[in-house]
C-alpha cells in the first residue's frame, strides 16, 4: 500500500514529464549531439555527418571573439538588465503597495501593457525612437544642439548600442517583477513593519531587515527568471540596426549561435555556441541560488 502512494504521484506527473522530455530534453539533446560533428549545409541534404570530437569547441574556446565580443557583451549586458529590472520593478511594487486599491489596478493595467508587447514590436519602436534621422531622440537633441544637424548612428556605437537594448529589455521586464513582489509585499506582516517603525528603523532598514527576508523567495523568482531571459535575448538584439552581422561588435552568444548556425551554415560550430551558453546561465543559476539561500535551504 505504502510503495502504491509513493508511486501515485509520479504516476500523476508522468504525462507531463512526458510532453517536457519530448518538448525540452529531446532538442537539447539533438544541439548537444551536433556539436561533435561537423554538420554543414550539405549534410542538410546527405543526412550524414562526421564525428568529430571536441574539435568545435576547442576552436571555439580559443576564438578571441569569444571571449572579447560574445562572453563580454552577454554577461556585461545581463548583469546591466537583471539589475536594472529588478530594482525598477521593487521600488515600482514599493509605489503600488501605498496606493489605494482602485488606484492600484489602474497603473498595473497600465504597465502591463509594456510587458504583454511582443518583442518584435517593441523593438521596433526602440528603433523608431532612435532612429537617426528621423527619431525622437535625434530631433530632440538637434532641436538643443547636442547632436550635429547630420545625425547620430546609436547603433553604430557598441556601448549605445546595448544601451538601447537595455533600454529596451528593463521596459518589458519591469511589470513583472513590479506585480510579482507587489504580491510577495501584501503578504508581509503589518506588525513586523509597525514594530520596526516604533524601533526608530528607517525605510532603508525596514526594507532591509524586514521586508526582505521575508521576501527573499520572491527576490529568487524573479531573479533568476531575469537572468534566464537576459541572457539569451535574441529578437532585440537581431533586429538592431547592426545586430544580425556575423563578426559584429554587437552579438552577444545567443545571437552569434543563430549566425554561425543559419548565416555561416555551420550548425556544428553554432550547435557548440548554444551548449556554452546553456552551461554558463546553469553556472550562473547555481552559483545565485547557492549565494541566496543557506545549504538547508535548497
């Protein structure tokens, strides 16, 4: 009886974990097959393939684009975004906890809106923005003589480049950290803030001391569901101005795979791109969760 109740809810979970097997597993582990072989565009139409080791990888990890262009503008840019989204979207839930109710569901159903836009529209209105002739940003700052009458390409440029793209991404990732701590916020005790208001705290330490232990889940949610899709941005980074050109100064891994898979043909090489990445942002996860949450705790 006791081994049927232990069996009874994997037997639950298995039509799921069968759809999830055949949705996720399988294809990862078709990319992780082909980045041991050199698998052109002629083995599309073959069918056959050579092994070849770890030869991919090895010219990869010793590719000083790699390391200079790809890594660098991956991490430096998640680093930027996860940040900036989650401290946007926290003070934003601070703001929505001390409004009123009907108040309340008036701004979440407006910055919902940024979040509920598909990628590709909202790049293309970042796109629009700064566009150099015709842009808001351009006109605006002609208008006050920053910029020379001819314009400015902001694309052209690496650091305005992601700065866009930041831009870009913390607009469309804010509203869900807001809601998702607004939640976690309404759940906090009113008397462990009264009391540490009574203690003399200010709002920095009663933030700190009191709001985000109890939080500290919430903090973990988000976090990692931000590094996750930070990290392996691809619409706003391939639709930029720039951002599709193989050799770039503008690819980060996630786009450098499609280019060297779809651009250069080499589905081996672009195989062996997405498997780094696939095991840095797993590096990256556990190391977070290890740093956020004690040994009993995981």
């Amino acid at each position: 009886m006791r081994g049927r109740r232990a069996l009874l809810p994997w037997a639950l979970l298995a039509p799921a974990l069968v759809v999830v097997g055949a949705l996720l597993l399988f294809p990862l582990g078709r990319i992780v097959w082909l980045s041991f072989r050199d698998y052109r565009l002629r083995n599309l139409v073959s069918g056959e393939s050579d092994f070849i080791g770890f030869d991919n990888y090895v010219a990869l990890l010793t590719d000083p684009y790699l390391w200079n262009v790809a890594v660098l503008n991956t991490v430096v840019f998640a680093v930027v975004a996860v940040l900036s989204t989650v401290v946007l979207g926290s003070l934003i839930a601070l703001l929505l906890a001390n409004l009123k109710p009907v108040t309340r569901v008036i701004v979440i159903s407006c910055i919902m809106v940024a979040w509920a836009m598909p990628a590709v529209s909202g790049t293309y209105v970042w796109i629009w923005i700064f566009d150099v002739d015709s842009g808001v940003v351009a006109q605006a700052l002609t208008g006050l003589g920053v910029v020379d009458p001819s314009g400015h390409n902001w694309f052209a440029d690496r650091f305005w480049f992601y700065a866009i793209v930041t831009l870009n991404i913390v607009h469309s990732g804010f509203p869900f950290v807001a809601v998702t701590v607004l939640a976690g916020l309404l759940t906090v005790p009113r008397e462990l803030r009264e009391a540490a208001l009574i203690d003399g705290a200010g709002a920095w330490k009663r933030f700190w001391h009191v709001t985000f232990p109890v939080l500290r889940p919430v903090f973990a949610v988000v976090t990692i569901l931000s590094t996750i899709w930070d990290f392996k941005v691809f619409a706003q980074i391939y639709l930029m101005p720039g951002g599709d050109v193989g050799g770039s100064q503008m690819l980060n891994l996630g786009v450098w795979a499609y280019v060297r898979s779809f651009g250069h043909n080499d589905y081996g090489m672009g195989s062996a791109v997405a498997v780094v990445l696939t095991s840095l942002l797993l590096i990256i996860t556990v190391v977070y969760l290890r740093a956020l949450f004690r040994d009993d705790e995981l």
